[in-house]
C-alpha cells in the first residue's frame, strides 16, 4: 500500500510543474496508476487463490469490459483534431490554449478549402475564437497577429489599423516568450505578402519596437 501511493506521487511530481498546467490529459496519470494496478493485482491474486478464482476472473472481465467504453470513446475522439478541439473548448472554456487550438484548426481549413462557403464559415469561427483569446490576454501576440493575417486575407482589411496599432503596443510593453518570439516570425512572413504590415513604413516601426527592447535576442532581431 505504501509503495503504491508513493508511486503515485512521485510520478505525478514528474509529470507535474510548480505552474498550474492549462489543461489536464488523462495521460498524465499512466505512469503514476501503476503503482495502484500493481497493489490491485496483488489483491486479486491473493484474493483469488483456491475456489475464488473463478469469481476473479469474472470480477477482472467486467472491469475490463467497463473500462473499455471510455476508452473506446477517447480513442474515436482523438482520431478527430476537430472533435478533440471542440470537446476541450467544452471542458475548458476559459483555457487560452484550448481557444487557440479550436481557432487554427478553424483557420487552417479556411487556408486549404476549395469551397467558398466553408471558407467563409471557417474564416467567421477563427477570428471569433482568437478575438476570444485577447479578452483572456488583449496582449496576446499569437492572436494579434493572426487576425491581422486573417483581416489582410480574408476580411479586406477592415480592421487593419486597430490591429496593428494593438500589436505594436504590445510588441512594446509585454514580456516577451517562446510562443512571442514565433508569432513575431509568423509577423514578419505574412508582411511579405502585405496581409500583416500594409506598408514599408509600418514593417519598419514593428521592426523598431522590437529592436528597442532590452530582453530580445539577437536572433530574433536578424529574424525580423
């Protein structure tokens, strides 16, 4: 028994962090359930020898047979990114990252249909997700500038002024990580096709205010 939980805590100290993780995956809890399958089996078979064996073996089908209806259930919906999405937006609405992830996967199939209508549709359910994104974080770079992709693209620009004004000023007052530093890559490439930065002008004054910062690495300043 002792050993079972201690199992279980020191594998979950190894899958955990000292931050508090966005959302929880059942995977998580593998390594550290096998510490209580062991003191399960232990029981069982202690339990099971001479005549109880049969009532074992019937008590070890049925667990089987009810752990597998979950378990078919997650495997259906892990074999759809878009059902998958969509159930973590369920689960966790006010998850940053499960905003994020309903949100590409909608706009990565308006960048690849062929029928206008479901474009459109994809296109509409994006940029309602990533401007949901900025009501958790109305700096967050990803989203900032993905709509401004999405506004240069597909919504004729419209919005183009408030976007970028919202970006530069947070390029100049956020702490900058990782996931930044991509957004800020993705910034510079689809200015090169004119959906992000509308002009020479406006590429020179993002490009600025990063150079500016005191905690950006001289990679990403050659990057931009």
């Amino acid at each position: 028994v002792v050993f079972a939980f201690a199992w279980y805590l020191v594998a979950h100290v190894m899958e955990s962090s000292i931050l508090p993780l966005e959302m929880v995956y059942e995977h998580r809890n593998y390594a550290a359930m096998l510490g209580f399958l062991v003191l399960l089996g232990d029981a069982l078979w202690s339990f099971g020898r001479g005549e109880r064996h049969q009532l074992v073996a019937v008590c070890v089908a049925v667990l089987l047979a009810v752990l597998v209806i979950p378990l078919a259930f997650r495997a259906s919906l892990w074999g759809d990114e878009m059902a998958l999405a969509g159930k973590q937006l369920e689960d966790h609405p006010d998850s940053l990252r499960s905003r994020y992830h309903f949100a590409n996967l909608h706009l990565r199939m308006a960048d690849t249909s062929s029928d206008p209508a479901q474009q459109k549709r994809a296109v509409l359910v994006a940029e309602h997700y990533y401007r949901r994104m900025l009501e958790l974080d109305p700096q967050d770079l990803v989203a900032l500038v993905t709509l401004l992709y999405m506004d240069g693209k597909y919504l004729g620009g419209t919005g183009h002024a408030s976007l970028y004004q919202d970006l530069l000023t947070a390029t100049r007052k956020r702490v900058l990580s990782p996931t930044d530093y991509n957004a800020l890559v993705f910034f510079k490439d689809c200015s090169v096709r004119r959906y992000c930065a509308g002009n020479d002008h406006e590429y020179a004054l993002m490009v600025d205010s990063i150079a500016s910062r005191n905690d950006v690495s001289p990679g990403l300043a050659a990057l931009m």
